[in-house]
C-alpha cells in the first residue's frame, strides 16, 4: 500500500501541475496533446485523492503530509534552481486581476496614505575581490524610520532614491555600448534597495532613479511611481539641513531649489506634501511617552488628523496623546464655541 500510495501521489502532483499552469496561463506551459484541457486534468487529481482515501486514509494522510512537506522546501529552495514555481504564478495572476478590477480613484472614506518617499541616494560599489553585494546610503535615513512608522495605514510605500548619474558613461552621449568589449553596466540597486527596507522594516517597493537633473527625476518619479490603483497620493521629502538651507553659496541655492521644485511639482499633480523637518526621528526600538502636537492652520481634509492616528498605532508612539491646536482666522470668534465645534468634528 505504501508504493500505491506515492504513486498516487506522483500522479495527483503531475495533474495538479497541469491544472495550475493552465489556469495561471503561464506563456512556458505549452503541452503537446493538442486536445488538453485542464478539466481532465482536475477530475485526474481529484479521483487520485479519492482512491488514496478509499484504500487507506492513514497511509494516504501520511501520503498527503510528506508531499506537503517535500512540496515546501522545494518552494522555499525554488529561488535557487531553474525549475519554477507554479505557486508564483498563481499569486500573479491573482493580483493581476484584482488590479485590473480595482477603480483608480478611491473614495473618501477609502482613502489612505500611499506614500512616495524621495530621497537621493548613492549606490557604493563592494569589491570586486571581496564578493560581497553593492550598498545603498540613502541621504536621508530618518524619512525611512517615520514612513516604517506610518505603516498603520497598510497603504503602499515606494522608497524612491535619485542618483546623480553625472560620470556614468553608461548613460551619458559618450556611451560605450556599441563598441567592442564588454559595455559598462549600471546597477538598479534592487537587491541593495530590498535590504534597505528590510532593516527599517517598511512594507513597500523601492527603486532607484539615475538622472543628472534632480527637478526632471522628481517630475518623472511622481508621474510614473506606482501602478492603477496603487499610486502615490502623498509625497514626502526632508527639509534641508540647516546648515545647507542658509548657505549662501551654491550648495545652499540647489538645496532650496530642489526643495521648492518638489513641493511645486506635487502641486501640480494634486499630490499630499509631507515634509519632515527638525531633529532626528525615534528610531524603531524606542517607546516614547509624551504628546503629538498638532498646529492646524488650515483646512487640509483631515491629513494632519490622520497622521497622528496612524502613527499612534505603531508601538513607537502607542503611549502618547494626541494634542490639537486651532488658530482662529477672524478677529472676535468665540473660542467656546470654536472648541466645541472642533471637539465635535474629531469625534
């Protein structure tokens, strides 16, 4: 019974292949029997299901958990041979659905921060002797603790860096890509930007953008980041240190400039600013205990309502309050009924 068994099993694994790769449509699955149909395929699995049970339910559940078994080491090993993985495909196509499904424009009561982080990043170059993978230094690493931070909203994040691509010959006029020999490579930094957002533990996308003017990256980045119903409706930037934002020389006027082309160009395409500015962001493992203060000075639609919410449901700020601060734009308006107005509406 045990040689059955497994032979069922192999049987039952072969047609579950077959049923999988025709319902992803996989374009690699191209069987040769023209008049194959994953119907057959299907009644196959499950009538070898069926006789394990009927001859023997114990060896055939023991059946059953060593194929299950061996079926999950071979999808964790899968990334490191060439055979695929059926399972990949199937969560393909099932987000590709959904995606196209989904309407663009979400409702005011569905809406949540979806944020496109920009930052300018440098992608360092490991060794070639050593081995080890290239590193990505981000510019801005408290932008990265508060977006982790933010996390509560389970909106998407796309960790965007600009890289000065002024001195690669790669992307330059002078490029070396028709000439003899091996052309110059440049690194997208996607493995580099993986491990970045897994040590600050944000749930996103990240990408890297090489361009030599940092204006035409920002317009570029907010017109193309994200996909249908999963693009950026917040921007967010680090204001200039202070040291650079009062410099009168040229590193100054490109640090403000590219602050004010950033704010402009999310403007323009209707996009939430947040801009962090002022000391460094608690890092992940502190606990704070204390209040968020908000100055709401104008109408914004409830964001800066929502940010402490959504902040306050990470364990960094679970023990603080939250504090509202209203300035009052007509002289002589009762600050009474103001608060009891107010109180009202955050209710």
């Amino acid at each position: 019974p045990i040689l059955t068994m497994f032979f069922l099993m192999c049987y039952t694994c072969v047609n579950a292949s077959c049923t999988i790769c025709e319902a992803v449509q996989d374009p690699n699955w191209r069987p040769t029997f023209r008049f194959h149909h994953w119907t057959v395929s299907l009644f196959g699995m499950i009538l070898c299901i069926w006789m394990m049970f009927a001859m023997d339910p114990i060896m055939a559940a023991i059946a059953v958990a060593f194929c299950l078994a061996v079926m999950s080491y071979s999808a964790y090993n899968s990334h490191a041979v060439k055979w695929g993985d059926g399972f990949q495909g199937m969560k393909f196509q099932v987000a590709r659905n959904i995606l196209m499904k989904m309407h663009v424009t979400a409702h005011t009561k569905n809406w949540r921060p979806q944020v496109l982080v920009i930052t300018q990043a440098t992608v360092e170059a490991a060794g070639a002797e050593t081995g080890a993978p290239n590193a990505l230094k981000v510019q801005d690493p408290d932008l990265l603790r508060i977006v982790s931070q933010l996390k509560g909203g389970r909106g998407i994040t796309i960790l965007a860096g600009i890289c000065d691509s002024t001195g690669v010959n790669a992307l330059s006029e002078g490029s070396d890509f028709l000439r003899a020999g091996d052309p110059e490579s440049v690194d997208d930094g996607r493995d580099a930007m993986k491990r970045v957002l897994e040590e600050y533990q944000i749930e996103g996308f990240g990408r890297l953008l090489y361009t030599a003017n940092f204006a035409e990256g920002v317009q570029s980045l907010i017109q193309t980041a994200g996909l249908g119903a999963f693009h950026p409706n917040c921007v967010m930037a680090s204001w200039p240190q202070e040291a650079a934002w009062r410099d009168t020389a040229k590193p100054g006027f490109t640090a403000r400039s590219h602050l004010i082309r950033l704010v402009q160009t999310a403007v323009v395409f209707n996009k939430v600013m947040l801009i962090a500015k002022g000391a460094s962001f608690p890092k992940l493992e502190a606990r704070l205990s204390g209040s968020i203060d908000i100055w709401w000075i104008v109408g914004d639609g409830g964001v800066m309502l929502l940010l402490p919410f959504l902040l306050k449901k990470h364990r960094v700020w679970r023990d603080c309050r939250t504090r509202l601060f209203v300035l009052a734009d007509k002289v002589g308006t009762d600050p009474t009924q103001m608060a009891q107005e107010l109180k009202q509406y955050v209710q």
